[in-house]
C-alpha cells in the first residue's frame, strides 16, 4: 500500500508539473501573438503614413487644407482619368498602321515608356 500512494503522488506531482508547464506554454504563446499583432499595427500604421504622404506630395501645398471629403474626390476623378486612359490605351492598341504597329505601341516609342 505505501508503495502504491508513493507511485500516485508521484504521478499527481508529476500532473501538477504539467500543468505548470502548460500553463507557461500558454503564456508565452500569448505573449508571442501579441508581439506579432503589434509588429502588425505598426506595419499597417507606416505604410497608411507613408502613403497619405504620397498623396499629399501629389496633391500639393493645398494638400493640409484639404477635407478628406474633397481628397477623395480628387482620388475618385483621378479613378476616371485612369479608366479614360484605359479605354484610349486598348483603343490605340487596337488601331493598326499598315506596317501592323499598333498607333499605342509608336506612341511608345516616340515618347518612351510612361
């Protein structure tokens, strides 16, 4: 009998350890995803501020005056333009010289690639 209630507090000791140890696995895993959700935050956070200053450079000096409802209008009419140039690009593609060049790919060469 004492052997037997030795070997079971041995196996409860040893249950106890586990858990302990599980319970720090637990915490460290934790504290990994944390680590990584706020390398994450500062990720996203560089590129918004980099890419605000971007369109800031582009939209110029009046950049800081500017509402936000006004900026994206000026990014909306920019989405057009891009869609007009879109259609006038697939059009001049399109469009063959008699040698079969196409009138976009000798804009191209004449003016270089944009």
């Amino acid at each position: 009998m004492p052997e037997q209630n030795a070997e079971i507090k041995k196996m409860e000791e040893r249950i106890a350890k586990l858990d302990e140890q599980q319970k720090q696995l637990k915490a460290k895993k934790r504290a990994l995803r944390n680590r990584l959700s706020q390398q994450a935050r500062k990720a996203r956070t560089k590129r918004l501020i980099e890419k605000g200053a971007l369109l800031e450079k582009f939209i110029g000096p009046d950049a800081p005056n500017q509402s936000l409802a006004q900026t994206q209008a000026i990014l909306q009419e920019l989405g057009k333009d891009n869609h007009k140039y879109q259609a006038l690009k697939m059009f001049t593609q399109s469009v063959k010289y008699k040698d079969s060049t196409s009138v976009f790919s000798r804009f191209l060469e004449t003016c270089g690639k944009q």
